[in-house]
C-alpha cells in the first residue's frame, strides 16, 4: 500500500473557507427560503474592466488565425506584461525593478503557498497571528512544524502576536529566523505597514540572513498617500524581500487568475556554504511545475494596466472601498469595535460580549443571514474577531449592515 505524506495528517481541520462552505450549505439545506448576503470569502463580484475584455476579445481572435495562434508561451510570462508591470505599478513609486525579475503566475495563493518548496525543509519559520491560513498550512505540509496545540498553533512555527494594543502590526521577533510571511494590507485585519515598521523588517533581516516573504495582493486598496505599496521602497530590501502582487480583487481576475511575483537579482539562500540566487531557484521550479499563464488571460492582464484600465480598476476598487465604509460606519452607530476598512477592503470586528468567533457566524449567519469570516480561523489571536468583505453588490452590503444592525 502506498504511503501517505504524513505531514498531512497534522492539518488541524478543513481548510478556513471550505470549512465555511460547509456550514452555508447545511444551513441552506435546512433553510431554503433563507436570503443569504455572502461577505465571507474575499471573492469579487464586479464584472471584468471593458479594457480587459476587449484586449482579451482580440488575443481570442489572434489565436484564431494561423498567424497569431500561440502554444506554450514563456513560463516566466510574456514580455509584453512583465514591461507592463515594470512601467506601470513600480516605476511610478521610484521603484527599480527589471522585467526579468518578474514571474508571472496564475495567482498569489499559489505562489505564497509553493514558494517554500525552494526552502530548506528545517527553515524556521514566523508569521503574523491571525495570518492568511495558507502561509502556515502549507509549510505544515511540508514538515516544517511539530504538532497542533489546543488553539491550532504549531509547534515549530514563531507566531508575532497582531492585537488591537500593537495595532495589528507585528514587530520583528526577538530571535533569529529564516523565513518570514508579511501581508499589507494585511488579510484578515486590514492593518497597513508605515514605511518606518518595514525599515525595522528590513534592517532585522539583514541582520540575521533572514528573507520575508511580502504579500502585497491588496496595494490597490491603499487610500493613504503617506504609505509604501512596496516593500521594496525601502533601501535594503532587494538584499532581503521578495514580493507577491495579483490581479485578482483589484482588477477583478479571481475567476480569470494573473498574478506575479517580484525576485530580486540580490536576494541569495545558503546551499551548503555557498550563497545561491533565490530567483535562479524559484525559475526552476516555476519552468518545472508550471506552463505559464494563457496568452489570452496576459494580454487582458495587460490591458488592465493601461491608461483606460487603470481608470477601470481604479472605478471597481472605489467601489468596494466605499462597501468598506458602509460595513465600517454601520457597526460602529451600534457600539461594535472595528478596525481596517480604511486602506484594505477588510473590516476587522470584534465580536459582541464574550461570543466566540465561530458562535458569532453561526448567530450571524441563523439571525442576519449574513456569511461572514470568523476570526479564530486565522489564528488562535483571532479569537473574539470576525472578517466582513467589501467584496459585495452595494444594495447587498446595506441591507447586510441593517440586517446586523436589526436582528442581532
């Protein structure tokens, strides 16, 4: 019989978002006449930016004719849209970046989760708590942990604490580790970095040969002109960073997955002594393991990037920021503490009284029928939190706060 990774088997529960599937389902089963409003999973609802779809339009026919069809394209992605995103998204922020230091992907889930494999399997490791549940369970998977305590924490794994005193920000720890996974603005809390807290990751970092691991999926959502989009606007951090950029909230390419990582030629890993290019590591295992984004899907990609694009992208993230405020501004007229909101389209609440996280969605979700995210699934520093999306039909998001504000 064939054995299993048992490292698998120390998986504490089904992951965050099926698990929450899971319940609507049953609750649906139960309830059919039940008008349910989803503000859980950060999915979009908006549909694709008419630069997309016209690009998108036009490579369709391209691929029609003999002239134009194309079959494997370059897994790194196509020139094209890697100049694309070097002109467009880091030059403007005086930020130096080389088109061959981009990987273009079909989406930061994948590349946060698989960018471990290229990673010592007794790296250390430290994230955020509460924390995108990817970034842990995939480093559970691959042995980088002990067993699960009773608040779902790892053994082997550093958690920072992200609490309302500390603004849900962690501080670098007080001890050496290889791999740190960074988020801003962050998912689930909605807190941003300032450019004075991704010095202090910087400079600890360099310090201890550390790389971090920098998840900026929602820059698109910073409203403050004062914060960095990158972290590679602070000086040092080609030498320590790498960094996870996606099309997918703020362009609308969920169900059409683009996204790109950014790996600095100076970025280097230890192999027995001798320090090796992390990107040379990462092109293997990416040409490897993946044959490139479509064509059609890296042309609409770069459609989203010009000047009609932009205007677009920039319409679709307004509009779920302002749902950021609808969500934020209704909760707090009834006395419940939120935070985030303001430059991410997460709203961070805490939950009423003494109820659990998981309690809460199911009061929500039987009183209000409204889905949300309960806390306590990204982290044991989760407990007493619950997630609510941007990501709705405007109507839909009012009605979900008045629902909350009425029925609870």
């Amino acid at each position: 019989m064939a054995g299993l990774n048992e490292h698998y088997l120390k998986l504490t529960a089904g992951y965050l978002f099926p698990e929450i599937g899971r319940r609507v389902s049953a609750y649906q089963e139960s309830n059919p006449g039940a008008d349910l409003i989803r503000l859980g999973i950060g999915d979009v609802v908006l549909p694709l930016p008419d630069a997309v779809r016209e690009a998108m339009h036009a490579a369709i026919d391209e691929m029609g004719s003999a002239e134009g069809f194309r079959g494997y394209g370059p897994e790194k992605g196509y020139d094209f849209l890697r100049e694309a995103i070097v002109r467009e998204e880091f030059a403007p922020r005086g930020v130096t970046i080389s088109a061959e230091e981009i990987f273009v992907s079909d989406g930061s889930k994948c590349d946060s989760g698989n960018i471990q494999e290229i990673f010592s399997s007794d790296a250390t490791l430290a994230v955020p708590d509460p924390v995108y549940p990817v970034y842990v369970d995939t480093n559970v998977m691959a042995g980088r942990s002990g067993e699960a305590d009773a608040q779902g924490r790892y053994a082997g794994i550093e958690y920072l604490p992200c609490t309302a005193e500390n603004g849900f920000v962690p501080s670098p720890p007080d001890k050496p580790v290889d791999l740190v996974y960074l988020c801003f603005p962050n998912n689930p809390t909605g807190s941003v970095a300032s450019h004075e807290l991704l010095e202090q990751w910087v400079a600890w970092a360099g310090k201890h040969g550390a790389v971090l691991l920098y998840d900026a999926a929602y820059e698109a959502f910073i409203t403050d002109d004062s914060l960095p989009h990158s972290i590679f606007e602070i000086d040092g951090a080609r030498e320590v960073a790498m960094e996870f950029r996606s099309f997918s909230k703020s362009a609308g390419f969920t169900g059409t997955r683009c996204a790109y990582v950014v790996i600095p030629n100076e970025l280097k890993g230890d192999a027995g002594g001798s320090r090796v290019s992390v990107a040379e590591l990462w092109n293997r295992r990416h040409s490897t393991k993946f044959n490139g984004v479509s064509y059609v899907v890296q042309r609409g990609a770069e459609a989203a990037l010009s000047v009609a694009g932009r205007t677009e992208t920039r319409q679709r993230v307004d509009y779920y920021m302002d749902n950021a405020r609808v969500i934020r501004e209704g909760l707090d007229k009834v006395g419940v503490t939120t935070f985030g909101g303001v430059n991410a389209p997460y709203v961070w609440a805490r939950t009423p009284g003494d109820v659990s996280s998981w309690d809460f969605f199911d009061l929500l979700l039987d009183k209000a029928n409204v889905v949300g995210t309960p806390g306590s699934g990204f982290g044991a520093c989760g407990e007493g939190y619950f997630r609510l999306s941007a990501f709705g039909i405007s109507d839909k998001v009012v009605e979900a706060v008045e629902r909350i504000n009425t029925r609870l």
